[in-house]
C-alpha cells in the first residue's frame, strides 16, 4: 500500500488494521475460501479412503480362489456339483409325489394310507433313484474332508508365517525361530484326491447305466401323470449326458494353473453367490446383491414416479392455495421420518398387510400370490418408494414452477383446456427437470440402508426370475445392506471387510453416475429449454 | 362533429355523444371490475366495430390490459378477479353467462401479450398448437395452416427454411409475429393485443404496425398501447382511460386532433401520463 508518511496531496490512502498481514476483508475471504477447501479435501479423503481400504480385495480374492484350486477344491466341487443336479432332479420326484398325494387324498376321497399303498411302485422307484447316487456322494465327502484338511493346513501354515514375521518385526528373534513353518506341498497333499480318479470313473459308469435304466423305466411307474414321469425322464438323460464332460474337465484339470486378477474381478462382478464364513469356500459374487438392489429401486420408482409426480403436476396446476398449503408440508414431512422408524413400520404393519391382501381370493391370478414371506423385495420397494416421493415431488415441483406463466397463458388464450396445457405445454417444458428429479430419487433409495436392512427380507440370492413378476416378492438382500449387516462383524484388513468396501466402491460410482446424469440433464434444460 | 369543450363535460365521457359504431362485434356495458377489494374499472361503457383497430389508451395503471383482458376471460385465471356490475357482449351473447364455454370463446377472441410467449417447440409446432387442440391430425391441412398463418404474420419469407427450428432462436420482433401467427392459425374473429411491439426495437415495432394494418381486413382487433403514435398510426378509433374510467372515445383522428376533454388532449399532448 501506499506510504503514508507524508502527507500526500490526493489523500485516497487508508491505513488499515492488519492481522497477520491481513485485512480484514481478506480474512473473512480466506474464512470462506477455507470451508470451500475443507469439504472438497473430505471428500477427496472419502474417496481416497474407499479405494485405498477396497482395491486391495481383488489381490487377496485371487489368493482366495487360488487356493481354492491349489487345495483341491476346485476338483472336488465339480462332482459336488454333479451331486447336486442329482440332488435336485430327487426333488422333482418329491414334487411330483406331493401332487399326486394331494390329489388323491383331496379329490381322490381316499385315506392317507390307501394312497401311499397307491404310491408304493413309485416309491419304489424314487428310492431305486435315491440310492444310485450313494456311492458317488460317499466318494465325494471322502474327498471333500481331504481338501478341506489341505485348505486348513495351508492356511495356519500362512497364519504362522505372519506370526513370525510380526515377531521378527518386533525384535524377538528367538521366540520367532520357534515357530515352525512348513511348505505345503500340494503335489503331494494332492495324490489321494488325483489318486481317486478311476474310483470316481467306476462310479460314474454305474450311477450312469443305473440312470439310463430308470429313465428308459419311468414313463412305465404306475399311479404317476405320464407326462410329469415323460419330462423326468428326459431331464435324468439330459443330466447323464453331462458325465462326458465332467469327466473332461477332471482330467484335465491341474491345480498349477494361476488364477488371474481378471478372474478374481469377474468373480466378484459377475458372481452369483456371496458366501463368506463357510466352511467349504468363501465367494464373493456382488451380482446378487446388485440385482437386489437394482430390484427394490425399481419397485420403489415405479411407486413413487407416478406418485411424487402426480402429485408436483397437481399442486402446483390444480390445487388451491389452500390445498397447496396443506400437501406441500405433508409431503415434505415424510422425509422427516427416520427411516429406522419406516422401516419399524414396514416390518410391523406393511408387510403383514401386504401378506394378508395377497391372500385374498380375488387376487389369485397374480403369481406369486399369497406372498410366502412377509418381508421381501415387495415390502422394501413399497417403503423405499415412500421415502423417494419427497424427493421427486419437491424437485418435480420446481421444474414445474420454473415453467414460465406465460406459457401458460399463451396456451390458454389459444382454447387450450387446463389439461391440455398442461400435458402439451407444461409437463414437456418440465421434462428434463422432470427426469432428473427422477435420477436423484433413484440416487436417494439405491443408498437408502435401514429401510432394506430391516424389510428386504435379506436373502442372498438372486431371485428366480424365471417365475416371472413373483420374483419381486422374493426375499433379497442389497448392497446397502449387507455392508451395514456385516461390517460390524469383520476383521480389519480381511477380505471379507475389503469386499464389503468394493461393494461401497460399486455403490459410490452407481450413485455418482446418477447425480452426474441428473446434473447434465438439468443442465441441457437451462440452457435449452426444450 | 367533435363539439366545443362544454364545461359540464369535464371529466367524463358523456361529454360527447359515443361515437356510432356500426356493426358492433363487441358491446361493453356499464362494466364494474374488481380484483378482490380494489375496483380497477369504473362503469366502462362501449362498443368495438367489425375489422376495424380500436386502440386503448391511457397512463399505466388505468385499466387498459383489465379491459382487454375481460374481452377472452383471461382474467378467470385470477384468484379475486371478477366483473361485479355489466356485461359485455360479443355478437349479442353475453360472455360471462354461466353456459358460455371459455375454450370456445378464447377461440374466437385470441390474444397476443405483451411479452412475445412462443412456446419452447419448433416454429411449426406452434402455428398448430391451437389446431391441434382442436384435434387437427391432417398433416396436409396442418402444412397450409403454417403457410396461411405465417404468410398472415409476414414471417413466412424469414422461416419458411428452418420450420422445424426452435420458435425461441428468433428474434423478439420475430417472435412476437410468431405468436401472431399462432393466434390467426385458429381463425378468430377478434385479435386482442395487448401491448405488442413494447418490447420491440423501431424497426420490429414497424413490422407488427404494418402487419395490423392488413390483419385489419379480415379481423377486428383491440390494441392496447403506450405509444401515442403508434395509437394514431394504426387505430381507427380510441378509446382513452384514466384512473380506471373511460374518459373519451372517439375516432382517433379526434382524439388526437381535437380532444374534447382537457385529461385527454393533456395525455395526448404528452403532458402527463
Ligand atoms: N392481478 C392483479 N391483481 C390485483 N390487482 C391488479 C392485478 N392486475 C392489475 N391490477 C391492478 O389493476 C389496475 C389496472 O391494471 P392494468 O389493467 O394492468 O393497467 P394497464 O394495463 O392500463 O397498465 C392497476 O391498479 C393494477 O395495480
Ligand atoms: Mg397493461
């Protein structure tokens, strides 16, 4: 600043009182600048945080799947599998004998006894199919234990590494020496398993010509539908005609081969099971929490758009001032709800009002009805759309507000009708801000936790979509929720809370695509209306 | 035909006799017009001719755009709003009777307001927007519309390449003809414009001048206007407002050549107002 010794002949020159070297106008600057500063490195920290703590997962995973080759259980899973299939083909018959049952006791008139005597030729047959797969699952808890034994042995072996490296850290040289580590050898750990290959052959030759038999026999089985018999039939030579290439794949397979990281990121991407904590093998597969997710948003979007829409075009076209006063706060206060309390609620009244309703006569047509559990994706898209409607209506609301009036007036100055202006003029000027008050109600309920924690009915599983629209009123589980169950639960630095912090990463992009969509959208309107 | 200024006439209408207009379209009578508490118009009484341009004028405030605006009942849009004495009647029909259909009259009474208001669709789009309301699907029919109206509003030659542009990249000379097109495509009968060449520049302003003097011929129309030149240009008669009253309505080449009341010659002359 100026030097004011002097007396200077045009006097503009202030002394001014300075903290620091600062005038007070640049410290109220630097103040705001700061808060500006504060909530950008937080959330760079966030992120920073999320990606540090989560991308290390992919590495263990690929550790965690590679033992699961190197022991052995890749092998064995196989003709688990295969005993699996088996496993479900029996439930068909036991369907098929529920039904006949049933019948026979309910139209039939007859005593349970008489139609078990009926039964008997087909009990016989059921058990005959039961008992050839006895050998093969002998053969495979036999080798199921062995693997085990190798996973364990592996893993305290690892376990002990770290001990003693952690003790060599800490200066106990000596007491480090103590303990013992082995390599496993897995070639050798191997041979009993690899070794039981002509057994498992041998069985499998039997359990196959066993299978043709009863296949060729079962259109035969008297006091059966023909047709239901017929189809199982061609299931079980469907089921035999896989053997060949489970046998292909034992042969060649070989527990040297690396698992790549790609494998260990589509696993995770595309795998269909998230287990963890098992005794057999952990999986970490987000689809199913995915499609859980993805499920119950759509449950609650398809509830809430036209709900929180609606009722935007109503109060602010329709409604009176009086009318407007009354539903614009009603509306807003469910946002006020703790969804904890919502979720109380769904878990209490909703579902259980939902069970009994899809219970009523008339509406037996839709499939799934009566609901079989009461909280399931239904219940949670019901209470999560509640909790989008404040959202999409305060939104909607304002980009109807920001139509100008005089469009309005234009439109009915030409005999436009109140809702022929609003469906040609107002609601396409709206649009976009329309569709991005959708995007930020989607972007509200995909992170929405306690509400699908508590009435989502948490099943891993992806639902059987094969059942068509029931599959919505099957239990899931979601992103959300899982890492609010099981975060509590893990150790730190462990795959399983890494995989729990991936699936945070899939959420935190999920949610950022979104605002960013719903962002650009309201931005092309302003720019742009229309 | 003007009389000498009367000493008893000052300050009212009745100082003259109201012009005699032939073929009246529209007939107010005695109007009282409220906005909740406050009367905006006082006991407005007169007649509008078949195509002829009646212009209104007068300071702001005085009621101009109220008037014009009972003509179509746009005003119904306005909580409060309300015609508490009168009628007024176009083609001998009450307009305010309980029967009467908003929709159909606002038809055949269109609007042009004061701020050009093209709605935000394709130049093509608009000129439509009223047939299609009326449930027009023909696309042939559709098509000589747009080429009637725009011709109609002397913008068919400046668009007729870009149809299916925007009606918001015009320009606001453009704009507002647009909105004239818009509002001739459905045919009316009357053409109430309310202001419309405020916002334009000298040389739109002189475009939408010489537009109103050819929809003359097949239209009648009521402008409402703050320019007095504009009023002498292209009005046949009119009507002066003050404080909600009618003051003097007269053929225009009177009203501004011999007032014969002195609030008028005194807005005229450009010495209030
Ligand atoms: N929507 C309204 N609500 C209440 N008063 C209004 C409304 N519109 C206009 N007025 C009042 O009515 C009077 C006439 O207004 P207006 O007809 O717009 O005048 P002009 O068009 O001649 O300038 C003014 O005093 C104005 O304040
Ligand atoms: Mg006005």
């Amino acid at each position: 600043m100026a030097d004011t010794s002097k007396a200077p002949s045009f006097p503009i020159t202030k002394r001014r009182l300075r903290f620091f070297g600062l005038t007070s106008d640049e410290l109220v600057q630097l103040f705001f600048r700061g808060n500006a500063m504060v909530s950008v490195l937080v959330l760079a920290l966030i992120t920073l945080f999320l990606f540090r703590e989560g991308l290390e997962f992919f590495g263990q995973n690929q550790q965690n799947l590679q033992v699961y080759r190197r022991a052995g259980l890749d092998y064995v899973d196989h003709m688990r599998w295969q005993e699996q299939d088996h496993t479900a083909l029996n439930r068909y018959l036991l369907d098929v004998r529920m039904k006949v049952m049933a019948d026979l006791t309910g139209r039939g008139g007859l005593s349970v006894e008489a139609a078990n005597q009926r039964l008997e030729a087909f009990d016989q047959y059921s058990i005959r199919f039961d008992d050839a797969i006895a050998p093969l699952r002998g053969l495979v808890s036999e080798l199921s234990e062995t693997a085990s034994a190798i996973k364990t042995k592996y893993y305290i072996n690892e376990d002990k590494r770290t001990e003693r490296r952690q003790l060599l850290a800490a200066g106990r040289a000596d007491e480090a020496a103590r303990v013992e580590v082995i390599q496993v050898d897995f070639a050798r750990e191997l041979e009993p398993i690899l070794a039981s290959r002509d057994a498992y052959l041998a069985i499998n030759r039997d359990l196959a010509r066993e299978l043709q038999e009863l296949a060729s026999a079962a259109r035969a089985v008297p006091g059966v539908p023909v047709e239901r018999m017929d189809r199982f039939g061609t299931l079980v030579v469907q089921y035999v005609g896989g053997f060949p290439q489970i046998e292909q794949r034992l042969a060649t397979w070989d527990y040297r081969e690396d698992v790549s990281l790609l494998r260990s990121f589509s696993a995770f991407i595309f795998g269909r099971q998230w287990l963890t904590a098992s005794f057999w093998q952990d999986w970490y597969g987000v689809l199913p929490l995915f499609v859980g997710s993805l499920m119950v948003s759509m449950i609650a979007l398809t509830l809430a758009v036209p709900l929180g829409v609606g009722a935007a075009i109503y109060v602010n076209q329709i409604a009176s001032p009086t009318e407007q006063r009354l539903i614009k706060p009603c509306i807003e206060f469910i946002a006020a709800f703790p969804s904890v309390v919502l979720g109380f609620f769904g878990i209490a009244v909703l579902g259980e009002f939902l069970r009994s309703i899809s219970g009523a006569a008339w509406l037996d047509w839709v499939p799934g009805f009566p609901l079989a559990e009461r909280l399931n994706a239904l219940t949670a898209g019901c209470l999560l759309g509640l909790i989008a409607v404040p959202t999409i209506f305060t939104l909607a609301e304002d980009a109807l507000q920001n139509v100008p009036r005089s469009f309005k007036e234009a439109s009915f100055a030409l005999g436009a009708t109140r809702l022929q202006t609003i469906v040609r003029v107002i609601i396409p000027t709206a649009l976009s801000g329309i569709i991005s008050a959708v995007l930020l109600g989607l972007g509200r309920v995909i992170g929405e936790t306690m509400v699908v924690l508590l009435c989502a009915g948490n099943r891993i599983e992806i639902p059987d979509f094969t059942a068509g629209i029931a599959a919505f009123f099957q239990p899931v589980h979601t992103m959300t929720g899982i890492i609010a169950q099981e975060m509590g639960e893990v150790v730190r630095g462990e795959i399983h809370y890494r995989a729990l912090f991936v699936v945070g990463i899939v959420l935190f992009f999920l949610s950022l695509t979104i605002n960013f969509t719903a962002q650009k959208i309201l931005r092309r309107y302003r720019q742009q209306p229309l | 035909m003007p009389s000498p200024l009367l000493p008893s006439s000052l300050g009212s209408a009745e100082g003259r006799n109201p012009p005699v207009v032939r073929r009246p379209v529209i007939e107010i009578a005695d109007l009282d017009f409220h906005y909740g508490t406050s009367q905006a118009l006082h006991d407005i009484s007169l007649s509008i001719a078949e195509k002829e341009v009646t212009a209104f004028i007068g300071p702001s405030g005085c009621g101009k755009s109220t008037l014009l605006r009972c003509l179509n009942r746009m005003n119904d849009l306005i909580d409060g709003a309300r015609i508490s004495r009168g009628a007024i009647r176009i083609r001998g029909v009450d307009i305010h009777q309980r029967d009467v259909e908003v929709m159909e009259l606002r038809k055949r009474v269109g609007m042009v307001f004061q701020k050009s208001n093209p709605f935000p669709k394709s130049i093509y789009e608009n000129v439509v927007y009223g047939l299609r309301l009326q449930g027009v699907r023909d696309k042939t029919r559709l098509d000589e519309a747009v080429e009637t109206s725009l011709r109609g509003a002397a913008l068919w030659d400046e668009v007729k390449d870009r149809l299916h542009a925007s009606g918001l990249s015009l320009s606001g000379g453009q704009q507002q003809r647009l909105c004239i097109a818009r509002t001739i495509a459905i045919e009316p009968e009357v053409i109430l414009m309310d202001e419309p060449c405020s916002a334009l520049d000298p040389i739109a302003t002189a475009k939408v001048e010489e537009l109103i003097h050819q929809l003359k011929l097949r239209y009648t129309i009521v402008i409402v206007t703050h320019n007095m030149q504009q009023a002498a240009r292209c009005s046949d008669r009119t009507a002066f407002f003050y404080l909600g009253k009618l003051i003097e309505f007269a053929p225009t080449k009177d009203i501004f050549m011999t007032p014969s009341n002195p609030q008028t010659e005194a807005y005229v002359s450009g010495r209030f107002g």
